[in-house]
C-alpha cells in the first residue's frame, strides 16, 4: 500500500480502482485458504483488510468534502 500522504491525492476514481485490486487480493488469498494450501504471506490477509477500510474512509471523506462544496453554492 501507498503511503498515506499519496492515497489522500487520488482521486475517488482512482481509490475506486484500488479497491477493486486489493478485493482480488483478498479474494485470492480467501480461496487459498479455503482449499487448505498456506498463502505465501499469511499476515498479509489483516494487512489487505486494513488497506479496504483505509481506502473506504478516503472515499467517504472525499464525498463528504464534494457534498459540502455544491451546499455551500
């Protein structure tokens, strides 16, 4: 994951992509599990989780800012 300074630059288009690949991640790594082989990085499901909700708080952020911009007009 990108450091915070450089998530909080991206557009919600490109946070949206983002979460799609981390979801594919996630989801990859989900079904390795399931089927019973080790993921090479097993730590790296609670990182992949983490970096979701980061992304979806930036998201929300960001609408709540365009919000309250088109009020203010």
């Amino acid at each position: 994951m990108k450091k915070k300074s450089q998530v909080k630059q991206m557009s919600i288009a490109q946070l949206n992509e983002r979460l799609i690949e981390l979801r594919k991640d996630l989801m990859k790594v989900n079904f390795q599990r399931s089927t019973g082989t080790v993921p090479e990085n097993p730590g790296n499901i609670k990182q992949i989780r983490r970096n979701i909700a980061r992304i979806h708080t930036f998201i929300k952020q960001k609408s709540n800012q365009q919000e309250v911009k088109t009020e203010k007009k």
